[in-house]
C-alpha cells in the first residue's frame, strides 16, 4: 500500500485516528508502521498527555494500547505526604482501587539513619504494614551492607519478630497532601495528525498531493518545535479552553469526540474535539475545487462522532448531524 505519509509502498500497519488512549476506535490501515511509530511519538503523545485529556482518560477509565487505564491519583497527582500530629512527612502513593472505586494508601519505604554519641550506627526503617513481608529482605540487605554475613533461616525468624513487636502506628482518616505538577504538553502536531488523516479520509488520495496536505505532512512528521520559523505556517486555531467557533453547537454531547470537515469557497477545513478539552479548526486545503464530489456528495459537509465509553461510532453528513442538533432540542424541551 501507499503510506499517506512517507508516500512509499510498504506493508501497512493499524493506524487509530483519534489515538488509541482516547477511545479513538476509528482505524485506517494506509499508514506503515515506520511512520505509525514516528507519529505516536512525535503528535498522539503530546496530545493524549496534555493536562486536561489526562484527567478526562482517568475520569472515564479509557483502556491505552497495553489495555491499562489511568489512576486519577497515583498518575495525575503522584506521591502525597501524610499530614499529621507528629509532621513525619511520610511519603504515600494514593491509588483508586478498581474493586471498591475508593483510595488506598500506601506508605513509600523511608530509611534513616542515626549515629550514637559513641558512634554506633542505627537504622530505622519506616514501612507499610503491607510490606511486612518484606522485613527479612531489608534485615539481609542491610547486613550485607555492613559486610556481615547472612543471618540463618531461625536466627532471621527471631530478628523479624522482634521488629514486629516494635511500635505501629495507625493513622484514622489520614489527611493526604498532594502536590500536583502539571507538565502542559503540546498537544497541537497531535490535532493536525488527526486533521490531516481525516482530509485524507474523506478526500481520498487525490488529497496526497494538495499543497496543503504537503504542508500538513512536513509540520507532523518534523522533529522540530511546532513554531519553527522554517516549517510551513499552518492556517487555523487550536483552543484549549472555550471550545471554537464552528464546533459550540455541540457544547452539550460532551465526552466524545467529533470530526467534521467542511469547504467554503476555495478553502476546505477541517474541525476536530478531543472531549472537550481541545477543539480546533485546521486549514486542510485551498484547492477545494480538485475535489468535485466534495460538492456533490455531501453538500454539507461530513461528520463523525466517536463515543470512547461506549466504543460506537457514527458518521453522517454535516447537514444531518444539524438536523439531529435539532431533534435531540425538541426532545430535550419536551
Ligand atoms: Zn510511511
């Protein structure tokens, strides 16, 4: 096959419009798996990392490639640090427990270490109780460490129980302090991957060789900053705040993501939300008048709608997705 992206002919390789992260169930098969490659890492990463899709992928347990989900707490906001009477600082790992859908906590190993007046060295280790397994391993360890030898099976019993018999504390509805460090990603070669995909989706290969889609091509695939003066300059708008204009009629279907593509004199664009935490309009061609059928078969326009919670997908012309708009108001009035 053509790969639309390298235009050479190599075997093809499962490409995810909308990246797989994000429920994006729409696949096309023209791309290789070279440039698949380059394009998760150099567009999909940036997007599906960006803050507030983070948090949406989390909220809505979407399955990535390796079929994990997100933990709200552990990968959003990370460690935490117990707040309590004694101000120890002990660091903890916040988890969503599946089963329960409630945080666990998790104390993070802490080891200290004290030197006597006369110069004897303590350790004090500080532990989940749910490591206690883990008591013989640190005891070995630490006597390595020193160059002693490795204690015998009973003589390892007796030190655990002895460590065992030592204080525990328990702390009732501990008070968890996160601190939350928000790496904002660019997540703009992602939008304009998925927007040159879907001209190409809906114009066919005719689009491969538009001067916009060459210019589209160059941006994604370039390993330089997305605002390089030397990269051709993209027309349109990416918004990571208010939804842009031309995609608000849709401000009330949240939590899916929508493509649509749309022409008006010479310039053919194409629009695009992720959730609706980003949303943009691309500037796909000015050559709208190479494509004939875009007129006839769908005067209006096309559009896709992809739900990634319930994995349906639906595609329609512009024209009837309005018309549906307007439908689902009266029934919502009604
Ligand atoms: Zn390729």
């Amino acid at each position: 096959m053509l790969c639309i992206f390298c235009l050479k002919d190599r075997p093809p390789s499962e490409e995810h419009v909308f990246p797989e992260a994000i429920g994006g169930i729409l696949t096309i098969d023209r791309v290789c798996l070279t440039c698949n490659n380059l394009l998760n890492e150099r567009a999909d990463r940036g997007l599906i990392q960006y803050p507030t899709v983070k948090v949406l992928r989390a909220q809505k347990g979407i399955p990535d490639k390796r079929g994990n989900t997100l933990d709200p707490f552990s990968d959003i906001f990370g460690t935490g640090t117990i707040i309590d009477d004694e101000r120890t600082g002990q660091r903890v790992v916040a988890r969503l427990d599946p089963l329960t859908n409630k945080r666990t906590l998790k104390l993070i190993p802490h080891r200290t270490e004290k030197v006597g007046p006369d110069g004897s060295k303590e350790f004090e280790y500080k532990i989940d109780a749910g490591d206690e397994d883990k008591i013989p391993l640190i005891i070995q360890r630490e006597r390595k460490r020193l160059g002693r030898p490795e204690l015998s099976p009973s003589a390892l019993d007796d030190a655990v129980s002895k460590v065992l018999a030592r204080s525990r504390r328990v702390i009732e509805n501990p008070l968890v302090y996160h601190q939350m460090a928000l790496r904002f990603t660019d997540p703009r070669r992602g939008i304009l991957k998925i927007a040159y995909e879907l001209a190409w989706y809906w114009l066919g290969d005719d689009y491969l060789d538009d001067e916009g889609a060459q210019q589209l091509r160059q941006v994604i695939l370039s390993n330089e900053p997305i605002d390089d003066p030397r990269l051709p300059k993209i027309r349109g708008i990416t918004s990571a705040g208010e939804v842009v204009p031309g995609l608000v009629l849709w401000n009330h279907v949240p939590n899916v993501h929508l493509g649509l593509m749309k022409h008006f004199k010479n310039q053919v664009g194409v629009g695009i939300r992720v959730f609706q935490a980003l949303s943009a309009v691309v500037g796909v061609s000015e050559e709208s008048a190479r494509y004939g059928r875009l007129g006839e078969r769908n005067f209006l326009g096309s559009f896709m709608k992809l739900d990634p919670v319930s994995r349906t997908f639906t595609e329609s012309s512009l024209s009837d997705a309005v018309l549906d708009l307007c439908s689902d108001s009266r029934t919502r009035r009604a």
